[in-house]
C-alpha cells in the first residue's frame, strides 16, 4: 500500500506537460470576471447526504449531477460537452452549425478560456446562450 504523501510525490514526478499557462493580462483578467460571470457554471459540491448513503457508485470520486435543463433554454433537447477547448474556436463552430444542441466547455487553462471568452463578449449572438464553460481541475 502507497502512503497518500508518496502517492503525491509520485504524481508530482510523473506529471507531463505544462500546470500554469502564462499571466493574464489586464484585459484577459478583465473579460475572465465579466465573461465567467455569464458563461462560467461552477459544479456543485457533492452532498454529504449523497456521500453518507452510498448513492455514488464504484470508481465515482466525488462526482456530482449537473441540471443541464435548468442550464439551457427549453428547446435544447441534446448536448455537446468538449474537454480541453483550448481558445474555444471548435466550441463556437460546433454552436453555429448546430443551434439545437446545447454545449458545455470544459478548459483547464485560464489563457484558453480568457481568449474564448474575449471572442464571446465581442460578437452578440443567441448562439452564445447555448454554451457554458467551465474551469477544469
């Protein structure tokens, strides 16, 4: 059995690739409060009545549902999700070409999701009320 402070320094050791793109700057920070404040959702904390009871399943760390109907307008019947949308071009492509589904964007990078939400506040457009993003972990 591995302790959890070895696990941790084991996954320290083995991570690839990059945890923290560069600063923000100003105008990123400023679209991030703004635009996040619109786009952005936030999971909800896995209930400690969930937890208590069992209801997660096996393998299930902590995952909570998210109420999509109560995300998208009534008539948004299916979803996309994309992990890692980088600066958002594909996401916004995916809306325009199909305005009948409903998009959540998930992004670990702050700079990715500060370009894709400069893009959004720029244009005004009932396509963007189909997508959401949020920060991966």
């Amino acid at each position: 059995m591995i302790s959890e402070e070895r696990r941790a320094r084991l996954n320290e050791r083995q991570f690839f690739g990059r945890r923290k793109g560069p600063a923000l700057s100003p105008r990123q920070q400023d679209v991030m409060v703004r635009g996040y404040a619109r786009y952005g959702i936030d999971l909800p904390e896995k209930s400690s009545a969930a937890s208590a009871s069992g209801a997660s399943g096996p393998g299930d760390q902590g995952a909570v549902a998210l109420d999509l109907s109560a995300l998208f307008p009534a008539g948004i019947k299916s979803f996309g999700l994309e992990i890692g949308f980088g600066k958002g071009e594909h996401l916004a492509h995916q809306a325009r070409t199909r305005p009948v589904m409903g998009f959540i964007g998930c992004e670990p990078f702050l700079n990715g999701m500060a370009a894709c939400l400069m893009c959004f506040c720029a244009r005004i457009s009932p396509m963007f009320g189909c997508i959401w993003m949020m920060r991966g972990r």
